[in-house]
C-alpha cells in the first residue's frame, strides 16, 4: 500500500504542477508591398527578298508583353538604329546604302506604329498576370518606290527599340 501511496502523491505532486502553469499568445502582422513590373519580349521581322518594281514586301512582327495584373502600361517603337531614320520614315542600312521601309499598327498599312509623336500611334494594354502575354502585332512594309527602286543590291538590316512604360 505505501507503494501505491507514494505513486499517487507524486503523480499528484506532478499533476498540480501542471495545473498551476500559465500561457499567453500574442500576434504580429505579416506584409508585403508588389511592384508593378512588365516585361517584353519580340520576334525578329524578316522581309521577304525585295525585287525592285516587283511590288511592295510586307511582313509583320509580334512584341509579348507581360505585366502584373491591371497594370496599365503602353507600348512604343522607336526610329531605329539607321542613322536619318525616323518613326516617320524608317531606314535599313547596308553600308552607306538605304532601304525605306516603315511599321505600322494594322495590315491597312495606314497608321505608324511609332511613340506617339507626329501622326505616329503606340499601343496600350493592361496586365492580366505576370504569366499571361499581351501579344501585339508589328506590321512592316517596305514599298516599292523610286527612292528604294534606285537601292544597291546587299543584306539591309536596322534595329528597332520596343520600350514598355507602365
């Protein structure tokens, strides 16, 4: 029996040890701030060989765009890299020699694609997701005028800027 009484006292001794702790909680506050971003990716655009007095050659050209969801953002393309080129008439160069040739909005080939200035137009969009492409179609036509018609004959390239302002 004092084996049995010892047991309980110290079982006791060590429930009432657990009965008398205490706890006590408190909170704190988790935050974060996202930032708007935006990305841009874009396709080369290829013309087809151009034969002088064989008709204008157009070709078109897809700029990605992802941005964060409702992010407002625009997009717009520069003159080139050609030296005298313009958003209002484009050059591609091979050596001293040009080729005219400009981008435009639409397959109408009527509005430039350009940054806004003159009668040139940008395009604008909102994010719907840093995973999700706004995809923007570039149309490109090099015509078939007397300025290009009197052109040497070589590999013409230019580079264009796409910039993303959001």
């Amino acid at each position: 029996m004092r084996k049995i009484h010892a047991v309980t006292l110290i079982l006791g001794a060590v429930v009432a040890g657990i009965s008398n702790s205490a706890t006590t909680t408190t909170t704190f506050a988790v935050t974060s701030t996202l930032l708007a971003t935006c990305s841009a990716t874009a396709t080369p655009l290829a013309f087809s060989a151009y034969t002088p007095g064989g008709g204008a050659v157009a070709n078109n050209s897809t700029i990605n765009v992802k941005c964060t969801k409702n992010t407002p953002f625009t997009v717009a393309l520069n003159g080139g890299s050609t030296a005298g080129g313009t958003v209002a008439q484009r050059l591609m160069a091979f050596g001293a020699n040009t080729l005219q040739y400009n981008l435009y909005t639409s397959g109408a080939f009527t509005t430039v694609f350009g940054d806004g200035s003159g009668a040139s137009k940008t395009e604008a969009g909102t994010g719907a997701g840093i995973a999700t492409a706004s995809a923007f179609t570039v149309f490109g036509q090099l015509p078939d005028n007397a300025t290009n018609q009197a052109a040497v004959p070589g590999s013409y390239t230019d580079t264009i800027t796409v910039t993303v302002t959001y």
